[in-house]
C-alpha cells in the first residue's frame, strides 16, 4: 500500500522563495575576496609595510579556518540564528575598519586591526553554512544544481560590490567598507524570514527544471551585465545608475519562479502523492549500513572515507594559490602602474563564476 504525504500547497513556494532569498545572500557574502579594494588605504592610514598588510589579509583568511564552529553548529543551531550571529560579526568586524578608513576614530593598534579582520572573514562562513546547508536539505534531488548556483553568486558577489561601489561612490574605500558593514546585516535579517526548511515531498521534476533554468540565466545575465560594464572606459554618473537599475532588477527577478509556484498551486487540492515505502526502504539501508556518497554524513563517517581526504588536501594545497593572488591585486595593480585595480578584481569573480556554476551542474549531470 501506497503512503502518501499531505504538504500545504504553499510548501513550494515557500521552499522557491528561500533559495531566492539564499542567492541574495550568497551575492553578498563574497566579501572575502574584496581585499585589495581598501587595502591601500590601510596600508597608508595604518603605515603599514608590505608585510604588514599581507599579515593583516592572513587574519581575515584565518577567520575563515573557523569556520569550522559555523559547520558543526548548523545541526544545533537554527538557520535564522546561524545568519544572525554571522551578520552581526560582519557589522561588527567591517564596521571597525570602516570607524578607521573614514576617520571617524583614530588609529586602532595593529592587533585589534587583526581581530576585526578576522571576524569579517569568519562573518560569511556563518552565512554561506547557514544558506548551503539549509538549501540542499530542501533540494535532495538537485544538490549539485544548487550548490553550483549558490557558490556561484559567492564569486560574482565580489564583482556586484566592486561595480556597485564604483558606480555610486567612484571607488571611495571608506564607502565600500560601509557598504560590506550594512548590506549583509540589512540582507541576512531579511533572509531569517523566508529561509527555512521545508519538509520534503514529491515535486515536479521537469518544473524543478524549468525553474532551475530561469535561476541560471538570470545569473548568466548578471554576470554578462558586470562584464559589459567593466568593459566600458570611464562610465558617466548616468550609465552608472543604468547599470545599478539593471543589476538590482536582475537580482530581484527570481521572486517571480516562488510567484509562479504559489500561483500555480494555489487551486491545488494541496496534497502530494508521494510514495514513502521506497524512501522508508533506503533509509533502513542507511542504518544498517554506511551512508553512500552524495547522502548525508556526520563528521566522524565523512573522516572514514577517501573522498573527504581528496577534497581535504585539495582545499588546503590548492585554495591558498587564488587567495594570495586576490589579497595583493591591489599591490600587483600598484607596481605595474594601475592606480584603479577594481576591474582585475571584478573580472577574477566573474570568471570564478562561470567555472562555478558549470562545475555544479556537471556535477548534477553525471551523479544522476
């Protein structure tokens, strides 16, 4: 016998609308890689040496290593406190360096400068667990199309502060450095109230593709959009704003797929026929045996298998590379004679985006 699960006909909505709420905090949680747009001011209010600041950028990555407290609290803790607390810790943490950069204090000593850049690397790691993990609960099926998405518009998020700033504050470090204090904060408490996990249930597998087709050309079309706009030598103040129109109404058009999805189901009878006796079937498995790759682990079953090794070793011998390159674009833009290095940083995120994305539907592609 069949055994069938009752969902409210606005669950998948609800479930659309969190992922659309999550890519809005992926675009702005980047803001790790955004280094080089205000590490000269530092250097020079701070008179820093070279070492010095490259000591500085290696506190902000060192807040990511604990990143690891973020990941082992996302089964304790709830989604809505997991944004809270690194929201918080991203106000806190550029909000200081944004007190120093626009003279609204004096100096702060050089290891208070270390713990403020520490917490603003560790901000996002409370974030991006809070969103990624939270969203591939609610997207079984679709883990690798998701999380392709999601990191992606991590490495655009670089490019959408960089052009943002350029276009409405002409590259002023001190207003860069408010807008990664306030915007995250003002974006995580918006997402506490729409992202959240949502039960699962049988869903449309060729309307999930429709769906997931619209999210990545519109992330195409964002990315296309700080293409041509880096592209373009010296913008006006009126292309400026153009561009700013036609970003933010880029990132706000996914609210239409959670739209279609509660209008369509609305004259619904609000039952799903899902048929459990397979899923009660592979979870007997799971307990008798170790769960299979792509399944959920703990972290003592993920340390038991190679795979975890792989990606272990790949992490910390291969990541470092790209960071110490994005840290210092700012001195490398310096010695080759470029006093405005946004647009190397703005192109690195967006080419980490297309790598991104593709690698996560590959991904999808060949698990199915």
């Amino acid at each position: 016998m069949n055994i069938f699960r009752r969902s409210p006909p606005s669950s998948s909505a609800l479930k659309w609308l969190g992922l659309v709420s999550a890519i809005w905090v992926q675009s702005i949680s980047g803001n790790n890689y955004t280094f080089s747009n205000y590490s000269a001011a530092l250097k020079s209010l701070l008179n820093l040496s070279q070492l010095q600041l490259n000591n500085l950028s290696v506190a902000k990555d060192l807040g990511k290593a604990f990143g690891l407290l973020a990941g082992l609290s996302s089964d304790r803790l709830s989604t809505s406190l997991l944004l809270f607390i690194g929201s918080i810790e991203g106000l806190i943490g550029y909000g200081a360096q944004w007190l120093v950069v626009s003279r609204k204090i004096k100096p702060l000593p050089y290891w208070q400068m270390c713990i403020f850049l520490c917490m603003g690397g560790n901000s996002t790691t409370w974030m991006n667990t809070g969103v990624l993990v939270t969203c591939l609960r609610n997207f079984r099926r679709d883990r690798g199309t998701v999380s392709g998405i999601l990191k992606g518009y991590i490495a655009l998020s670089t490019a959408i502060f960089t052009d943002l700033c350029s276009a409405l504050f002409s590259d002023n470090p001190s207003s860069f450095l408010a807008l990664l204090s306030l915007v995250p904060f003002i974006v995580c408490l918006t997402a506490i109230l729409f992202l959240r996990e949502i039960p699962c249930s049988a869903d449309d597998e060729t309307e999930n593709f429709k769906y997931f087709w619209v999210l990545n050309a519109v992330s195409v079309a964002v990315a296309v959009t700080l293409l041509v706009f880096d592209s373009i030598p010296n913008p006006n103040s009126f292309l400026s704003r153009i561009f700013s129109i036609i970003l933010l109404s880029l990132l706000a058009s996914p609210l239409v797929i959670p739209l279609h999805s509660f209008l369509k189901n609305r004259g619904g009878s609000g039952e799903v026929g899902e048929a459990l006796l397979a899923g009660e079937s592979a979870a007997d498995d799971a307990v008798e045996g170790k769960p299979a790759i792509g399944e959920d682990h703990t972290i003592v079953e993920a340390m038991k298998t190679v795979e975890f090794w792989i990606l272990f070793v790949s992490f910390l011998c291969g990541v470092g590379t790209g960071l110490a390159v994005m840290n210092n674009m700012g001195q490398i833009g310096l010695a080759l004679g470029y006093e405005d290095v946004s647009i190397f940083i703005s192109l690195m995120s967006i080419w980490g985006f297309f790598g991104r994305i593709l690698s996560g539907s590959a991904s999808e592609h060949f698990i199915k």
